[in-house]
C-alpha cells in the first residue's frame, strides 16, 4: 500500500491531536483536598483591649521564648509594632492620625515564597507542603543569613543562653541554644495533635483565625471574601500568608 | 651478677608501677561493675528489644528526630505492634522518668556528653511536674 505526503501528514496530525485531547481530558477533575494555612487577623477586635497581651503570653508559654533584658538580644514569636512600622506603604498623615501609635500583631508570615528558605545554606528552615516555614534547630549553624533575608524581621538570633531567661519551663517543648535562630512556627506541634496555635486559643476577642485557605468553606476563606484585606509588604513578592483585615 | 637485687627489685618497682592503673580499679571495684540504670518498674517492654536498645538507642533517636522534625510523621509502630509517639520527653521520659537515674549513669560511664537535653528539658527539672 502506497500513501502520499498529504495523507501521511494529515493521519500524523490527526493522531497526534487524539492523543493531546485524551490526555487532557483523563486529567483528574478533582484533586484531593489539600492544606495551607494562613491566619487572618481583625485589627479591631484586636484593638479593644490595647494591654491585652494574651496571645503572646500564651506562646510564650508554649515555647518557652526567653525574655531577654536587652534589647539587642530579644527573642520575638509574636509581638507588637506600630502601625506604620508594619505598613509603611500604606499610611498618610491623615491616617496616621488614628493608628501611627496603635498597635499590631506581628509574627511570621509564612510566606508562599520565603526568602529565609532560599539563603539557608544548611537547610535548615524550608516551607513545608502545607505551607509552614519550619525550623529543623539540630541543624541551624547560626549563620544568621535568614535573619538578614527576611524583610519582616520575624526571626530571633540567641545571642544568650536563653534557658535562665525562661520564666516558666513547658518540658513538653525544646528550648533552644545560643547560636540557633528561631522564629513562630504556626504552632505546627499543636496542629499534629489537631488543636488550633496557642495564640488564636488564648484571644478573648477571637481576634486571630486560623485555618485552611485552600478549602473554600474554612473560617479564613470566608473572612476574606466578606473583608478586604491587607499583607505586609505585597510589594516584595514573598506572598505572606497573614492577612489584616481593614 | 652483683647488681641482681637491685635489677629485681627495679623491674619489680616497675611492673606495679605500669599495672597501677588495673590494681586500683581493682581495688575501688569499678573495673568489672557495669552502671546500674533505675528501670522502669510498670512497663516492662520498651519500643524495640533491649539488646537493639542497649546498642542503637541513638540511630533510633536520630531517625526519630528527622522524621518528626522533617517528614511531620508523628507515629511508630513499635516491633510488638504497639504505636507509640515519637517524642523524647514525652514517650521515652515517661518510663525512663529520671535521666539521672537512667542516662546520665551509662553516658557517665561511657563517658559521652549528648547533646539533647542542651534542648530538651529533663521533666525533673520543671518544679510542680508538666506546666
């Protein structure tokens, strides 16, 4: 059987159009579920009770954070700046009338791309496939380079042996070491146990929600489609995962 | 010939000397006595045979370690088919209650310094038990 150019080509393109098509159409439709935490935090529920320091009680007390006496060597999880110093893109001089002075919530952002992951030289903090940027402090050298790449300042140094600036021990949790750097780690311990991070527990004003963004009928979902929402520093392109709610 | 007493008497001097060290342990009795661990009294299995114990607690430490840390697998099903959680003070600690009873006296007398509880807080030192 002979066949000229023409059909050849035709009966090529042809099955090679089948064989595409097929392929995309037997995609699996559904994929499985899967989890990315983020938190979502109501500034003005936050913001009734300005000495209400709760939350950073509480992980304090989970992680045993050290309180350090000076500042130059302070370990911070979760704390408090002022609001232009957490936005500074986003205040004029009349907004800073209200909120300059008032207070947020700051912690680790858990970026989607973490610039403290890629200068690791050791890998020893990496994003985890549900999003949280962990920490492995058997193997942190202390080279500090995360604490210079991150743009939110939410990573610690232990210039000090933190373990005599602890108040009360929690023997369930490592303290660290000098040398080692640590940050807020969405209380990842707490979520294997499936319990909620110690922070959104502990706000009497249920100020701080957690949950799953990838599942559309979550708590978090669903603040952030009836709220507008801010990030610190969108601009930088490392796609924090905690949301302000405005 | 004439110096015999005085070569006996210094090569005599001289293998006491040079065996010392086995005389006095000897005599202190510390040579041939093994450390003697406080073992827990309820529990009489542990999460792998005692002879793998005694020998590789610290490879099964480490892999442990990585897999809670790393791998976020929190889980270990033990030989006997037993799930235990992997955790130092939580799982190990709770039979193995006094690490100066049960680590310190075979890391003593092995004389390694391990490095976990420069971390890990030894539940005994926490006044009033777990917080």
């Amino acid at each position: 059987m002979s066949i000229d150019r023409r059909t050849f080509l035709g009966v090529v393109g042809f099955s090679a159009l089948a064989i595409a098509g097929r392929s995309s159409i037997a995609a699996p439709v559904a994929p499985p579920l899967s989890t990315r935490w983020a938190m979502v935090i109501d500034p003005r529920k936050c913001l009734k009770d300005e000495g209400c320091i709760d939350c950073i009680a509480a992980c304090d007390k989970a992680h045993n954070v050290p309180h350090l006496p000076e500042r130059a060597h302070e370990v911070k999880w979760i704390w408090r700046e002022p609001f232009d110093k957490v936005f500074p893109g986003q205040s004029s001089s009349y907004t800073e009338e209200t909120l300059k002075e008032r207070p947020a919530l700051v912690f680790c952002n858990h970026c989607d791309n973490p610039p403290c992951v890629r200068v690791c030289p050791t890998k020893a903090t990496w994003k985890r496939a549900d999003g949280i940027v962990m920490m492995d402090w058997h193997r942190c050298i202390g080279c500090r380079y995360c604490v210079a790449a991150c743009p939110y300042g939410s990573r610690s140094f232990n210039w000090l042996d933190p373990r005599p600036h602890i108040k009360q021990l929690n023997p369930d949790f490592p303290t660290r070491t000098k040398g080692v750097v640590e940050k807020c780690n969405f209380c990842e311990e707490r979520l294997a146990r499936r319990e909620q991070p110690a922070c959104v527990v502990a706000c009497p004003e249920k100020a701080l929600v957690f949950g799953n963004l990838n599942d559309p009928a979550s708590e978090v979902r669903e603040l952030l489609r009836g709220r507008y929402s801010i990030r610190r520093k969108p601009e930088l392109g490392t796609q924090p995962e905690i949301y302000y709610l405005v | 010939m004439r110096d015999r007493g005085i070569i006996v008497s210094g090569l005599a001097g001289f293998l006491v000397l040079i065996t010392f060290p086995v005389w006095y342990n000897l005599a202190a009795g510390t040579t041939s006595k093994a450390p003697d661990l406080k073992r827990p009294e309820q529990e009489k299995n542990c999460v792998a045979p005692v002879a793998y114990m005694r020998t590789s607690h610290m490879e099964l430490l480490t892999t442990w370690r990585d897999q809670v840390v790393r791998q976020n697998i929190r889980t270990f099903k033990a030989f006997d088919g037993t799930t235990y959680t992997m955790d130092l003070t939580q799982t190990c600690m709770k039979c193995h209650a006094s690490k100066a009873d049960f680590c310190d006296r075979c890391h003593a007398y092995a004389g390694v310094t391990p490095h976990c509880w420069d971390c890990h807080i030894d539940p005994k030192l926490v006044q009033g038990g777990r917080g």
